[in-house]
C-alpha cells in the first residue's frame, strides 16, 4: 500500500490546472471526495532520513532538509552529504524532488564552505537549492548549477517587485511571505504572471516577528535565531518586575498559569488551499524540520487529502490537526491581519489529544511488528492512520505477545496480529 502511495506524485503533476479543483468544488456542492486536478505541489519538511521516508510515504510531493552546515535548523538533526544522497535517490526513485536548504545568512569567510556544499549536492542531484542571503544566490547563480534556485522564507518577500528581482537574479521560485494576506498573494500571482514559481507556507508554527527577524534568542539565551540555534523565548513565560522592587516577580495574570506574551498559535491555512491554488501558487509548504514522524504523518497525510478534493468540516479538520502537539491554530495574515485571537497568551505549552505509541515497521499477511515509541497496554484501544490515510481502530491482544505480556516499553519490536501497511502509526486518544 506504501509504495503505491509513493507513486502518487507522478499523477499529480501530470493532471492539467488547479482551477479545476475549484469548478468541481462547487459543481458537486456536498460531495465529500472530489477527483484530483491539482498540480501544486505538496512540500513537507525532514529533519532526518527517516522522516524523508515518511513524510514521502504520507504523500508529499517533495521534502525539503538541510545539511549539517548552512541550514537554519542546527537542532533539527541535520543531514550528512552521504544521507543527503541516499534521501535524494529515495525520493527520486518515486518521483519525487529533494531540496536543500542553505538558507543561513553567512559571514563572509563561510561562502566557500556554502558554495563547495552547493556544488556537492548539485552533483548528486539535488532538484533545488534553498536560499535566503543575495550574496549566496548570486554566487550559486554563477556556477551554474544543474540544481533550480529557491528563494527562503527568511527572505521575507512582500511583493511581486521583489520576486521579479529575484527572478532576474536567476530564482526559479519565491517563498512568499507569511505575513502576506490572501488579496496580496494575488495581487502577486497577477503580476508576475507565472513566470516564476511561488512557495506558500500553509501549516506550521510562526514566529511572532517576522520569520527569523528576531534577536530575541540572542540576547536572552546568546543563541542566534539567524544561525538556525533559536531557544523559542518567544515561547516562555514572562513577569513584571517594577524598579524600586528587584526580585519581585510579578505575573501578568491572563489566568493563573501566567501570561505568555508573544506565543502564536501556529498557522493552519487547509481552507484556503483551493483559494491559493487558484490564484497560482506552485507549491504549499509544511514547517516543522524538528518535528516528529507522527506529525509529519498527520498533516502532510491531512494536506494531501485536502489538496486532492477530499472536504473537510471545521470540526473533523480540528480533531485531525489535533491530534499532533499545537499551541491553538490560527490562520495568520492570510484573512488580512492578527489579532489577540492569533497568539495562545494564557500557555505556551503545545498539547495533543493523542500519544503517539507506536509505528509499524514490517508488514505481513499474518500481522505486523510494530516499534514501539511510548508504553502501550495489554487490551489499550488504539487509533491507526495509515500511509492511504485510513483511520482505523485497533484493540492490542491481552496479555501483548511479548515477555512481559502487560505492557511494552519504548524500543522495543511487538509483534501483533493485524496486517497493518508499513508506516501505520499507532496512537493512544486521550478522550478514548
Ligand atoms: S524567539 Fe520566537 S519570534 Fe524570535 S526567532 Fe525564535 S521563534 Fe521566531
């Protein structure tokens, strides 16, 4: 089942105009599943080989991942060249593209080592070339590397004369930024006319600054946001202290737990995919390099449907990107501005309604082995979702088929009965 979802991608982009998603939306008023006519592309993020793996079989159309030097990610596991080959050949077996990001904005004296990683990664074939700084994308432009150019998020990119700047600089495609409404992502398509690509993030967390133009982390903790080591202060909690009173904490009281100032809610645009489709973005993009496998399963598997047709009601949408750790949802600047509702003031911590258990990782017709990532119980009631995006139920055997027979801990392989497709994530519902 995995592997024909690997496949996918190949129908995808041979299908003519997004537009016509749009059509039959309204066409087929209260269908629930729609044929796919989308050509844009669905691009998720990878902080390691592994998760390139699954974020493919989950249904991306490309992955994005940095490498151990250059990337805006240093926490997010990084990629050596030789898994930078390996992800690349995995991905281009199933027609699927790979991009580095070399996003970082570099001291002088580190364009050599930038521009010798370039060239590595153009040889083993890398399909794009992930940057924020002009320096970087001129000399990059001038080798003329096989590799297509994209311009960063980091380069904050407000308007079509910009992009057509970068246009002439030698970039294939633009990150617009999230600061952007869905009137001015318009305005751009229009102007720039499909003569270059445009990137738009549509789910992940967001800075409260603009992305990355932030020294927060630099002061507070003397980790450079701008040279990917952000500790998210943004995040923490705050209190008042008045003058004539040091050491006297006092909090801001939203409620009891405090106030977290500057915490925003992460960006979940689902319902305005068919909306920027229409207006001509080539490509949707997922944060979240440092995230886990559970969520790149549940959302690139959730944007995949919804960019395939599949219509979601708010509340089914809610309990699906609920599932995976968030600090509430928002949809940004793309209704036109933020307000109070668009920052979680009164907790900074990020909750799900379910524990991610446990991963199938070999499938046969009588059963599976499953690794084991949090402690599941003889008899625990458990929720699937599969790489076809299948939701389904699962009660584990009493007593588990391993040793201990009551429970099994992180790490270890339990083998179960159910025929499971490989990547099937296994996760405990709070609310079950
Ligand atoms: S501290 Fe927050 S706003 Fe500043 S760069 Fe880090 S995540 Fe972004």
């Amino acid at each position: 089942m995995a592997a024909q979802r690997c496949s996918r991608a190949g129908s995808v982009s041979a299908i003519p105009g997004c537009r016509a998603v749009i059509v039959s939306l309204i066409q087929r008023n209260g269908v629930k599943k729609v044929k796919n006519t989308s050509k844009t592309e669905l691009l998720a993020p990878a902080g390691t080989l592994e998760k390139l793996k699954w974020a493919c079989q989950y249904g991306a159309d490309a992955v994005y991942f940095g490498l151990e030097f250059g990337s805006l990610r240093s926490y997010a596991g990084n990629f050596t060249l030789q898994e930078a080959a390996e992800g690349l050949k995995y991905l281009h077996e199933r027609d699927k593209k790979g991009y580095v990001t070399l996003n970082i904005y570099p001291f002088s004296d580190e364009y050599g080592r930038l521009t010798e990683m370039a060239g590595q990664v153009d040889d083993m074939g890398a399909d794009a070339i992930i940057v924020a700084d002009l320096g970087v994308l001129t000399a990059l432009k001038r080798m003329g590397l096989r590799a297509r150019l994209h311009v960063s998020t980091q380069a904050n990119t407000t308007s079509w004369q910009t992009v057509l700047a970068y246009r002439e600089l030698g970039a294939a495609r633009v990150n617009l930024a999230r600061e952007l409404s869905l009137e001015q992502i318009r305005e751009i398509q229009q102007n720039t006319a499909g003569s270059i690509e445009t990137e738009v993030f549509v789910h992940g967390a967001v800075c409260f600054s603009y992305s990355g133009r932030c020294a927060i982390s630099d002061y507070l903790a003397g980790a450079r946001a701008n040279r990917g080591q952000c500790k998210h202060p943004c995040r923490w909690k705050y209190f008042v202290v008045e003058e004539e009173r040091p050491g006297q904490y006092m909090p801001v009281f939203e409620d009891e737990r405090g106030l977290y100032l500057f915490n925003s809610k992460e960006l979940a645009l689902w319902e305005y995919v068919p909306l920027l489709c229409e207006a001509g973005v080539s490509s949707f993009k997922i944060e979240g390099r440092m995230k886990s496998v559970h969520y790149l399963a549940s959302i690139v598997s959730f944007y995949r449907q919804v960019m395939d047709g599949r219509l979601f009601s708010k509340d089914e949408a809610d309990t699906l990107l609920g599932r995976v750790p968030n600090r509430g949802y928002s949809t940004g600047f793309m209704k036109g501005g933020v307000g109070p509702d668009d920052y979680s003031t009164a907790k900074s911590l990020s909750e799900a309604e379910s524990i991610f258990v446990g991963a199938v990782r070999q499938s046969t017709g009588a059963g599976s082995m499953v690794e084991v990532r949090n402690k599941i119980f003889a008899s625990d009631v458990l929720e699937t979702l599969s790489p076809d995006d299948r939701i389904g139920k699962l009660t584990m055997p009493s007593p588990l088929p391993n040793a201990e027979g009551l429970f099994a801990n992180h790490g270890e392989i339990l083998p179960i009965p159910e025929s499971l497709p490989e990547y099937t994530i296994l996760r405990r519902i709070k609310s079950l």
